[in-house]
C-alpha cells in the first residue's frame, strides 16, 4: 500500500483536517480518517509514514476493546461494510484506517498522565522541581520513574503549542467536579494500558486522551495509547538517566534535534531511513501491543 498523505472523500463533506485526520462530516457522525502524516515539534512534515494511519486507527480499536468497563469511547465502528453507502465507495482508501464515530461535544483541554520522567516533564523538572504544579522529589533522573502517577493538564491549542497547566487552571476551565472526573478516569485507563503492557515488555512513560460528552456521559474520544500520544519503551533496556529505546515518534524527534533544525519553516524533509525505521516502530508496538498482525 502506498503512502496516503491527504484523503479527498467526493461527495462526503470535509469537517476538518488536523495534523493528522481528515474528518468528514455525517450529520450526528463523523468519519474520522488517519492518514500517514506525521506531525513534531507543531509542524506536519513533508513526509508521510507508511502504515502510521492503519496503526493509529487499529491501535485505538484494541484499546476502546480493552478500556470498555472503565469508560465508553465514541467508536460506531471501524468495519466499512457497516459505514453508510456513500462511504463505502471510498474502501480504497478508508479501509483499516478509518473509524465511524459518534458527535461529542470535546473538552478543551489535554489530559495527560505520566508515570516516568520524560520530555517537556523531564524539562520543567530541572528547571523548577515540578510538573505542572505536582511537585517532585529532588535528584530525579531522565527516565525515572515516579514515586506515583500525576496528571498533567494541557489546553488544546489549534496553532502552535500546547501549554502545560495546573489541575486549578483545568477546574476553572471545565469545571471542578468534571476535572476530578477526568483526571480519575484518566489515571484508570493508564494503570490498565500500563497492565497489558508490562505483560510484553513495554513500558508506557506517559500519554494524553481526550475526552466528551455525549447524553450527559464522558466518553473517550479520538485516538488512545497511540505512538502518535504516547511513549512506548523496551522495558528490557530501560535505565534511568539515559533516553530509552522508544517505539513511538520520538525516533523523528531525535532525528530533527540532531541536525539542529530551528523548529520555523522551511520543515526538513526525513532521510529514507528515518521514515522506515519510524513506520518499523510503528509496526512493531501494535504488534507487541494486541499480539495481531496489522490488517
């Protein structure tokens, strides 16, 4: 198969392209399409990543499959000969990479959880003893992990970057009784990926969801325990202090940081090399993940 950079559905109304989806609109229903875009540093490459929309979307399926007794997901379905006629002359492109889902009403914030020190976490770390307001013990390394899991909030920003608040500053956005909600739920759903995934040798760091409403109940949205929102790590070769090998995009992160790119247009363009071994990464986390071949 090859590389599908941008969908264009005739006849289906686009409602929005992200970073990442294309989503056409189907009234109290949206087509959500992953395609093999990539994003770092809130720039969309020009490369596309093979397979990367196929993992998104069936990385998500496994885990709304495994989350569905602590919370309900927005999924409709992801079997195209269930979607409505008019998407089901686009099987050619939608297939394995597309998920019907159902209309919520989003909340305008990130929740992000960690449970080992990494990234903008690892950063903030050394420059204050805190993330996001959860302070921490003194003479933590990159890669430790915590004493115990924290939530992190970020607002959802549709340019430029997220930012990093406080649970205060998440309560006055959405409300109090609903940050606690969120913050329970996602704290749940992180020990139970957390769970599956130590039983084959990955550990999760840290990752973000999002959630909506939807009759008055909060549903999981979007994607869940991607590589796109989430690092994976080989458990076996873990060791505090230095970077792990990681199975998400961090691989092109690494990559952009080391040819020193300033992080403003023009974006560099990947070698071939870092565009197979990404979509090798990947391949290999769902594949270690849901013990299934990619469909």
């Amino acid at each position: 198969m090859g590389i599908v950079h941008q969908t264009e559905l005739q006849g289906i109304k686009l409602h929005s392209r992200g970073k990442v989806r294309d989503m056409y609109d189907l009234g109290d229903q949206l087509l959500m399409v992953s395609t093999d875009r990539i994003s770092a540093f809130d720039y969309v490459l020009p490369n596309g990543i093979p397979d990367k929309g196929r993992v998104l979307t069936q990385l998500s399926l496994f885990w709304f499959g495994q989350l569905r007794e602590i919370v309900q997901s927005h999924l409709v379905t992801t079997d195209v000969a269930a979607f409505p006629e008019p998407l089901r002359r686009h099987a050619d492109v939608v297939a394995g990479r597309s998920m019907l889902v159902r209309k919520a009403e989003m909340f305008p914030v990130e929740c992000v959880v960690r449970g080992y020190l990494a990234g903008s976490g690892h950063k903030e770390y050394l420059e204050t003893g805190a993330v996001s307001g959860n302070r921490l013990p003194a003479g933590l390394k990159l890669a430790d992990r915590l004493p115990e899991l924290i939530f992190t909030p970020a607002t959802k920003a549709t340019t430029g970057h997220d930012e990093n608040i406080s649970f205060d500053q998440m309560a006055r956005i959405v409300g109090a009784g609903k940050a606690a909600a969120l913050r329970d739920l996602s704290f749940a759903i992180f020990r139970k990926g957390m769970e599956i995934a130590e039983k084959v040798g990955i550990i999760i760091a840290d990752t973000k969801f999002e959630f909506g409403m939807i009759g008055g109940q909060i549903i999981l949205a979007d994607e869940v325990l991607t590589p796109d929102s989430s690092r994976f790590w080989e458990a076996a070769t873990w060791r505090p202090g230095a970077s792990p090998a990681s199975f998400d995009k961090q691989f092109v992160r690494d990559y952009l940081e080391s040819i020193r790119w300033n992080k403003q247009p023009p974006v560099p363009e990947l070698p071939a090399e870092i565009v197979e071994g990404t979509s090798r990464r990947y391949r290999e986390i769902y594949q270690r993940l849901t013990g299934r071949a990619l469909l």
